[in-house]
RNA sequence: GCCGACGUGGCGCAAUUGGCAGCGCAACGCACUUGUAAUGCGUAGGUUAGGGGUUCGAGUCCCCUCGUCGGCUCCA
C-alpha cells in the first residue's frame, strides 16, 4: 500500500473539548484537510466509532485521525464510492430506487431498483459519471434529521422508508427529535456554490469530498434479495472496487487475475483430471485416470488415517426405501433438495443424500454395551443432493459427493472428549496437506425459528456449550454462525477459502440428541440399566470433491510429489535413450513412484514444456553422455538442475522425497 | 430456485452485424535425431449445445430446453 495517509506511528491522539468539530480536531492532528489522500475521518478513543468531519462530541474526548489505506478508512472510502456510485445511477437513470449501499472486503456495493435491469454499457457510463462527480469534488454533510421528516423527505424511495420502519421497530419509538437516536441524511454539496446536489439517508461516516476517492471501479452487476430474503423482491446491485491509490487498485486487479489462473475448473480442464459431461447433467464430474490418481491418493489417506485413530470401516448402500428418511426426520427437511423418489412394487425409493440413518441401523442391529462406546463408524459414502441449479459450481458444489462420513456412538459424558478428539484430527489432516488457511464457524440453533429445529431447550443449550468449549479451546479464529445448525442440532465447522477468496465448509462436526431418540438406540450401561447415547456426525475432508478442488487451487495446480498423477517424467535427448530411461521408470515403479517417459516426435525443448506446464515435480532428463555414465540431469518444478547424477542416486532421492509427502514442489533445497 | 451474461472442432479464439464456418494449440502422418520452456511440412476433425420459428438465405434475429459463468438465496 502506498498512500501517505498517517501510519500508526505517526498517527497522533488529540484531546478535543465538547463541541469541537472533527475537522477542527484533524487541523489540530496536522493532517492537511484537502491533501489527495492521508487522514479521512476521525475515531473516537474509547467509543471506537468512525466520525466524519461534521460531527463534534457532547464532551470532551479523545480523537485520533484514520489514515486512508487502514481498513477504517477503507471502509470509508468504500462506502463514499458507493455514494458516489448511487448519485452517477439516479442521475443516469431517474427514478431509480435505492436499497442499500456497504462497504465489503475489497470494494462496495449498492442495490438498486431500476426499471430495467443495467447492462455492461449501463456500467461503463455509470463509471464515467462516477468520474466526473469525483473530480467536481462534492461535499459530503451530514445533516440530522427526525423520522417524521425524513419520512417526507423520503417520500418516494420504498426501501429507505422499510429501514426507518425497522430502526423504529427496533428502538420501540419514533426519533420526534433531531438528534441522538435519530436518523442522519447525507447531503452531496457542489464545490463551489454548496448547493445541495444530491441526498441519502445513512449512517455514515463519509469523506470530507468525494475527490478523495483516488481509485475505483465497477467490477460486475447481479441481482440480490432485498434484506436477504427469497421472499423479498430481488434489486439489481452493482459491485465495485475502491482503494487509496491508484497502485493499490492496479495491484488488486492483477491479484485477481493471478487467482483465476488458480481455478480448479480450469485447471481440472489443463491437468486433464476432471470434467462435467454435459450428458450426465449439472454438477456430476467423472474423475479422468489422471484426477483419479489423485482421488485414490486421498482416498487411500483419509482410510488410512481413520485406521490410525480407531475407526470402524463399515459400507452402506446408494439406495433405500423412503421410510428410513421419515424415521431419521430428514425428509420433511431436505425432500426439495433430495432426488426424487423411484417406486418400484409398491415402494418409494430414494438415493442417499447423507449416510447417518444407515449408520444408526448398523449401530441397532444387535445390543450394545457401554464398553464399546465410543464406537465409531466410519464410510466413503457417496451422497446424492439435489442441490439447486444456480449453486452448483466446480467440484465445490456437486450434486453427487463422496464424504469420508463418521459417526461416534458415545454416552453423554464421552462427547466433550469425543468432540475434541474429532476437531483435532480434522485440523491435523488439514496441517498434513499444508493446509492452514481456515478458521472456525459455530453454528447454533435460530431461537426465532422454533420449527426448523427439534429437540428440548435444554439440549440445544448443552450441545452448544460444549461445541463452544472445545472450539474456544482450538484457538482457532471462531464465527458465529447463528440460525445455521442442522434440524437436529449444533455444529463446529472448518471453513477454508478458494482462490478468489469464496469461503467453502470442509470439515464439520455436529452434535445430535435426536437421531440417537428417533432410532431408539441404546446401550446397556454399568448398572445393567438401558441408556441412549449421544451421536456426534463428522466429515474431515467433507467431500472428497471439494477438498480436491480447494487443494488444487490452494497448491495452484503444482500438487504436493506424493499427490501428482505424474511424479516423474522421463526426457531422451534423442531416441536412443528411450530405453535407457524406460529402465529408470521399471526402477521407480518398483519403489512406488510414477513417471512417464515422452517417447513423442517433440523436441527435448518442447517436452521440457510440456512437462513443466502439466506441473510435474521431477523431470529426468538422458542424453548419450548420461547413458554412457548410468547418470541423469534431475531437474525439479521451479526449473533448477542438477547434471550427472548417479541414476541410484536420482532413484533413491525421489522415493524418499514421496515418502516423506512433503507438502512444497521440489527444489534443489530438499536435496542438498 | 431467482436476476443477468454466455454457449462456434478436445482447448483457446475469429467470422466485416443476416450472405461460401476459419485460425492457433492439441491429435494423427512424414521428415529431422536435436542437451534444458514451442523443428518443419502435411492430414483429419463442425448438423455452430439441442429443438422449434422468422427469412430467398440463420453461427448471427425470436421462442423453448439443456449447460456454463457472475451474484442472491440455500447448503444435512
């Protein structure tokens, strides 16, 4: 970041007396009012809040300014050019209506209602607009305002009157006064006359003009439920971008670029590991040997790890009669996002869309005794959801999965310990893959939406501590998530972000007191009495699919050596050493690593290429002189080499690098 | 599901706005036998996603279906 906006170490504290204006405050501070960038608004020490330049405390008080590129001023600056973008919209297209207008990680939006939805064209003359308020540098005045006038003053924009309507609601009574508690308008004045030119109900705080927004631009338009809600009418919002420098805009910019190179549906495509056959429908891959490799290494890990830790392997089928979701609860749940059924004589059937009522017949098809618990089954077990058709994407988001799915059967006592034990080896597997880039969402039971849960007060209550216990205790950043737990109880999951920084749920723990009631499990306790455990449902990876598409974009397409379909690859000089080289592959293959020798017409060159674009961590390179000598040029990833080394020498180095699945691309680093 | 954009050989793109469907890469063949990121020449590959309509004529305009992309909503 590059602005000269006041750093924390030249940001100074200011005392001011009551009545003081902030802009008053920041001349004190020695930050220049009408300076391109640098201080924008002030905060408040102690109340923590954001003041524009117009506001002035009750008594006196501690202020000190916000440099631009901060993420409080950011924030400011993007919420200005969302302003800026409102009033370019209203002038551009009359009658608009507005929603509302954040400032979001990166950028802004606004939401508007127009009579036809924009177009690209739209979006090019609404920034060019934007352009032009900008550079006449407006400025913003804050001016309050009580309900009943802003109500008039309001009189045709729908949705601003909604949000009076809801403050209102909310505080219990209408602001007759101007003044605290009240509503704020936001008044955009002409540069030199002061003239009103354009106004929004808002909070704020805003900049001082709107010339100090240095650097933005409209990314993309969509549509968006008004407040959230499906029910609600959808407005047309327009996303944005704004920063404190032009630099930092461009720097943006070229980030994002970078991180679409990462995709995994692209690089899927170019790695020939995946693809969506139109002809099987939306949101079902077929793995290609090359994307199976990498399945089955995974696949073979997860199994192999949940050995480690004490799981019970057991195996269900795609398909069961329908009574089994009316008995788990799901159905009445889950039936719009579930295949539909198939009757055969005389029976519904339907495909799986989660293997924990199966798991719940296993665990009840003999006596248990409360010496087995915890007993912990475990399954790959692939899932059908029919998820709708606008949330499918890539591997994140599939209509058929693979979870590596668990459920530990244990009393009420063993489940802090269980729940924890379960967190940790998630967060462990995650460590294995390099993998840390996550943080922890708890989600919890809507208090507000008593008919989308199930269960007592009390469990709800208990469950959720104890989820928030063990979370709390990971260390871990920890999200609420309120309103986002199952039907039948809380959850902890692990989210973890794609290359262009879509959060995505990998692992997920969840706590349930139901299932166990609905299939009246049971185990006989020490005192010979009957006792119904408690089930704790755990996926690590989630779905086999989305790891893999999180993985191939957290690595970029270069796969871990112990993960790449094509470890090594073999390259003659010329013909002559094609055999030579198909020898050292029979070596490798003995040891477990797989490498291919390019046999085609291309040059060395090319082959070089193409092996280097297919982001192969090793390439053993044979000319005449390297035959003749039982050596090779072992050249790694990040094109650094080695010449002559002994072919025992190449082969044993590279299955020891495999074995010890170290998560980088090879470098002559690892080797030395 | 909703709003919008889009769909041309396996991949990336073009087709003068309604007038002969083309290019590069990949594939295949031939020649070259090469020392660290593209050797040359040639061949094949298309009912322009599918269906219907308008028109003398449709990749291009209209309608429907499927699919993709960007969001919203949802995510056991």
């Amino acid at each position: 970041m590059s602005t000269t906006a006041p750093r924390s170490a030249s940001v100074k504290t200011v005392k001011v007396a009551a009545g003081t204006t902030a802009a008053d405050a920041l001349g004190e501070a020695g930050v220049e009012l009408n300076g391109p960038a640098g201080a924008v608004v002030v905060r408040q020490l102690g109340s923590g809040a954001l003041r524009d330049l117009a506001w002035s405390p009750d008594e006196d008080a501690e202020v000190e300014p916000v440099a631009a590129s901060s993420p409080d001023g950011l924030a400011v600056l993007r919420h200005s050019a969302a302003h800026v973008m409102a009033q370019a919209v209203q002038d551009l297209f009359p009658g608009t209506l507005l929603g509302i207008g954040p400032p979001i990680e990166n950028g802004f939006y606004y939401d508007f209602a127009p009579a036809e939805p924009f177009t690209p064209d739209d979006l090019v003359a609404i920034e060019k607009k934007m352009g032009e308020i900008i550079k006449a540098g407006q400025r913003f005045s804050r001016r309050p305002v009580s309900d009943a006038d802003a109500r008039i003053e309001l009189d045709a924009e729908r949705f601003k009157l909604e949000l009076i309507d809801l403050k209102s609601q909310a505080t219990g009574e209408e602001a007759t006064e101007v003044g605290a508690g009240g509503l704020t308008m936001y008044d955009n004045l002409d540069a030199r006359s002061g003239e009103l030119v354009w106004t929004d109900l808002c909070r704020g705080p805003h900049l001082p003009t709107t010339r100090r927004i240095p650097a933005f631009k409209l990314m993309r338009t969509a549509a968006a439920y008004w407040r959230g809600n499906e029910k609600n009418p959808q407005l047309q919002r327009i996303y944005g971008t704004a920063w404190a420098s032009r630099d930092d805009l461009k720097a943006y910019l070229t980030q994002l670029e970078e991180a679409a190179k990462r995709d995994h549906r692209k690089l899927g495509a170019e790695l020939d590991l995946f693809s969506f056959p139109d002809e099987l429908g939306s949101g079902l891959p077929v793995f290609h040997p090359k994307g199976g490799i990498l399945r089955r290494a995974l696949e073979d890990y997860v199994r192999q790890r949940h050995l480690d830790e004490g799981f019970d392997f057991v195996s269900t089928p795609h398909i069961t009669k329908d009574g089994l979701f009316h008995t788990s609860g799901h159905l009445p749940y889950y039936a719009d996002t579930m295949f539909p059924p198939m009757e055969l004589e005389n029976a519904e059937y339907r495909l799986k869309a989660m293997n924990c009522p199966m798991h719940n017949l296993i665990y009840r098809s003999r006596g248990r005794s409360y010496r087995e618990l915890p007993l912990r089954l475990f399954e790959l077990g692939n899932v059908y959801r029919y998820e709708k058709s606008g949330v499918v994407h890539g591997l994140t988001r599939v209509r058929g999965l693979t979870m590596d799915d668990s459920h530990s059967y244990c009393t009420p006592e063993q489940a802090p310990a269980e729940i924890k034990h379960l967190l940790n080896f998630c967060l462990g597997l995650f460590r294995d893959f390099g993998l840390d880039d996550f943080y922890l969402e708890l989600s919890t039971r809507d208090d507000s939406k008593p008919d989308k849960f199930i269960g007592t007060d009390e469990q709800w209550t208990v469950a959720t501590q104890i989820l928030q216990d063990v979370a709390t205790e990971s260390g871990l950043d920890l999200v609420p998530d309120p309103g986002g737990a199952a039907y039948y109880g809380p959850k902890i999951s692990v989210q973890a972000k794609d290359a262009i920084g879509r959060t995505w749920q990998m692992s997920t723990i969840q706590y349930d007191f139901n299932q166990p009631a609905r299939f009246e499990l049971e185990y006989q306790a020490a005192d010979g009495s009957r006792q119904q455990p408690v089930m704790i449902h755990s996926a690590k990876f989630g779905s086999i699919e989305r790891f893999i598409g999180v993985l191939i974009e957290h690595y970029a397409g270069a796969l871990p050596a112990w993960l790449s379909p094509v470890q090594v690859t073999g390259i003659p000089v010329t013909d002559e050493q094609v055999p030579y080289l198909r020898d050292v592959a029979a070596r490798l293959r003995i040891q477990g690593i797989r490498m291919e020798v390019d046999d085609s017409d291309d040059r060395m060159q090319k082959k070089i290429r193409t092996a280097q674009k297919q982001k192969v961590p090793f390439m053993l390179i044979a000319g005449e002189a390297d035959a003749s000598s039982n050596a090779v040029s072992f050249r790694y990833r990040d094109g650094e080499q080695r010449n002559g080394i002994p072919v025992d020498q190449a082969v044993d180095e590279i299955a020891g690098f495999v074995a010890r699945r170290v998560n980088e691309s090879p470098t002559s680093a690892h080797f030395s």
